[in-house]
C-alpha cells in the first residue's frame, strides 16, 4: 500500500461545474538548486529539468499550477563517474545538496523521503574505487508510489554545500539544503514529499481536471 492515499479531483468527465480558465495570476513560483543536476516530477507530471547536466551550478525557477494533495518526486544527481564515484577525471570526491522552494510555502527540510541508488567510491577508497548501484524503480515518480520503508532526507548547512553565486540571486527563504545520510558517496538519490494543503493557507482553484470541466466561457468559434 502507498504511503499517502491521493484524492481524486472532485469533478467528472460528465460534471456540469464551471470553472474559470487558469491565468498566470493562479501559478507560483517554484526555485530548485543542485549540486549538481535534478529532474521534477509533480502529481506524476514531468514538471521541470536542469537544463545545465552538471556545472556550472544553476538555479532553475518556473511557474507552477499547484493542485492539492501533492505528491513531488525529485530525482538528484551528483557529478560523478558512473564507474568511479569520483568527479574531475577520478581526482576528487565530490560532495552534493539540493534545495527547493515553492510560492506556496513548500520548502525542502527534513520530512521529505530520501533514498539513495547510487553510491561510491566505496569506503572512500580514491585508489581501487568502486561503486553500488541499485535499480531505481520504473515508478519512482508516480503517485502512488509506495516510500514508506525510505529513511528521512538529512538538513545541511549553506555552509557544507557551498552554493554558486546563482542561490543567491533567487528566494529560498525557509528552504533548507537536503540530501542522505552521506553527501560525499551517495551520488543518485531521489526525494518525495507529499503535501496535504498549501502550506501557506491560501485557497487555490483546482485546475488538475481542466479538460473534463465546462469552462465558464464558451471556447471561440472557429473563422
């Protein structure tokens, strides 16, 4: 069994409820930083990727329709050897961090779901380094997911991952940096969180079901 059960839109393909088009003005803002590369996943929907693979470090900042319960999934990579776990022609073991920060008042901090898939150099032996690999799950990304059995994301400081100069250009007030127990081995690590309401109290039109509701204006006829 999943871990949240996920509510279902209230309205129906035969629902005659109306409801206004989304404009803008319904979006937030959602601000994701990592060290070094992440993929976002909302309610099951591809949402947002690092368009930079690794460096340099940037923030990525889009405009989000939150719909409610909300499940996120995030899956985070560290620069490093597949082989290796090292970075920078196998000379260093890299550290990592990821952040992020909703116009809702959703922020990373230590209640999202963490798991690591990838890990390495083993030991942080930097001479014969190896690495352990598990298989990420198809689903990672859905709803329904079950993360019950994964551990608790842990909080780190600014100071321990270092951001580049393009975090502090962005608001993340509140955010707090998350990764896994060990921020210099594990490499592949993905989050979930699930949020009930919108943390800051502001009620929000459901627009999760658009193309199933009559719009509160007729469509323009063709020319």
């Amino acid at each position: 069994m999943a871990q949240h059960a996920w509510l279902a839109p209230a309205f129906s393909q035969t629902s005659q409820a109306k409801i206004g088009k989304p404009r803008i003005s319904d979006t937030v803002k959602a601000n994701m930083y990592a060290d070094n590369w992440f993929v976002l996943y909302i309610n099951g929907e591809l949402t947002a990727v690092d368009s930079i693979k690794f460096m340099p470090h940037n923030v990525i900042s889009v405009e989000i329709l939150p719909a409610y319960p909300m499940t996120i999934a995030v899956m985070a990579k560290d620069n490093a050897d597949a082989t290796t776990g090292m970075e920078y022609a196998n000379t260093n073991i890299g550290d990592a961090g990821f952040i992020l920060k909703f116009g809702d008042g959703t922020v990373t901090n230590a209640n999202w779901k963490a798991k690591a898939f990838s890990r390495g150099p083993m030991d942080h032996d930097t001479k014969n380094p190896q690495v352990e690999n598990s298989p990420i799950p198809e689903d990672w990304y859905a709803i329904d997911f079950n993360d019950s059995s994964w551990g608790k994301a842990k909080v780190y400081t600014q100071q321990q991952v270092g951001p580049k100069e393009p975090f502090f250009e962005h608001d993340f007030q509140g955010a707090e940096f998350i990764w896994t127990d060990d921020i210099e081995l594990d490499n592949t690590v993905i989050f979930r969180h699930f949020v009930t309401t919108p943390p800051d109290g502001k009620s929000r039109p459901d627009f999760s079901n658009l193309n199933d509701i009559v719009p509160d204006s007729p469509p323009r006829k063709p020319r």
